[in-house]
C-alpha cells in the first residue's frame, strides 16, 4: 500500500502524530475575564528537541483581552520532572476549560487550537484512512473515541469542528461555547518523568 500522504481529500494518511505535536499552543477559558486566554511555552526556553519534551516544558497562560497571566512549572519527583497529562476538556497544565467545545453528536467535541480542528476534519472527512508505521498506541488518530470513527457521524462531526473553527476567531467572554466549562475528565496521570538538568528543570 502506499504510504506517502495523498492530496485526495477521501483519503487520510496518519503519519503516527501525537496529541502532544498539538500542545504548543492551546486555546482557554481565562480564568480572570472568560474571554479567550492562550497557554504557550514560556519565553525565552529553547525548542524541544522531542515533541514529548511539549509536556514537561514551563507554560505560561497570557490573555489579550483583560490582561491575566499566570505561569506554570512542572512537579519534581526525585531526579524528574513529572510529564503534564494530555486529553480531555481541560488543558493539562493550568486546567483550564479548551477554548475550543461544542456539543456534537451526544457528546463534547474538542481541540487545542486551529491546526488540530484542521487535523481532525481531515482525518473524519476520509473515506479511507491509512496508518502510519510507527507507535500506533501513541498516534492521535488511533486514540480517538469510537463515536468520532463511525461514518454515520461523519457530518455531524464535521459540522462540529466547523463550530470550533469559527470559535477559534472569537475571543470576548460573550463568545465562549456553552460547552466550555470545567467537567473534571481529565484522563488518569500516566507520571512520564524528564530527567533533569536539561532546559526545563524547576526554578526551585
């Protein structure tokens, strides 16, 4: 089977893309206006070598609209860094609501930021989806619920990620979907460790 990505929009080739390739810029409900506040890497820290190093890297949440920052630094377990956890309606370091929800098909529908929406509504809009070779248990794609697989919900997804895509170019705190509140489901701590004396070892 070839295994080279495909400008047919009918077919998808997963490349084995992680949800963490996505972490670098998410999209939140402020906690200060409940306008749209935006969660990134602190400044001045160097590129991640790995797309993993995304989950242990200092964050800072900064909004445009009312000015709120705040800053975050991973745990330390021993001679580690403790990985934040991705997944969910909640962003894995400060555990704010996504910016980016809406109700779809029974169920919430969520994203990071734009190039995710843009990844999703490639891969549910496929009739034919091909997976890359490498570390499938890890891949975004082969992680997703079962509900956002089947073809009979394809339209309604699709729909949805459009909603989330228009979310995407509102900010005020009138703006924010319905469906971005906390729900607590953010999935179970796994306790990845990076060891430190690299980049992102703690302030403390």
């Amino acid at each position: 089977m070839d295994s080279e990505p495909s400008n047919d929009p009918t077919r998808h080739h997963d490349p084995g893309r992680m949800l963490a390739q996505f972490a670098d810029r998410i999209l939140v409900v402020c906690p200060r206006c409940g306008g749209c506040a935006l969660v990134v890497p602190r400044p001045g820290l160097p590129p991640p070598r790995y797309v993993t190093e995304l989950m242990f890297q200092p964050r800072r949440l900064a909004c445009g609209g009312c000015g709120a920052v705040a800053d975050w630094e991973p745990d330390v377990r021993g001679a580690g860094l403790v990985a934040a956890t991705l997944g969910g309606t909640e962003e894995p370091f400060f555990g704010r609501p996504l910016w980016l929800q809406t109700r779809c098909v029974g169920h919430v529908l969520w994203a990071y930021n734009e190039e995710h929406v843009d990844e999703l509504a490639a891969y549910v809009g496929a009739s034919l989806r091909e997976r890359g070779g490498t570390r499938p248990t890890r891949a975004m794609f082969a992680r997703l619920p079962a509900w956002m697989k089947r073809s009979e919900n394809r339209p309604g997804v699709l729909t949805g990620l459009e909603t989330l895509r228009v979310l995407a170019t509102r900010s005020a705190p009138a703006d924010r979907a319905d469906a971005s509140h906390e729900r607590g489901d953010r999935p179970r701590a796994y306790g990845a460790l990076y060891f430190r004396g690299g980049p992102y070892e703690g302030r403390s």
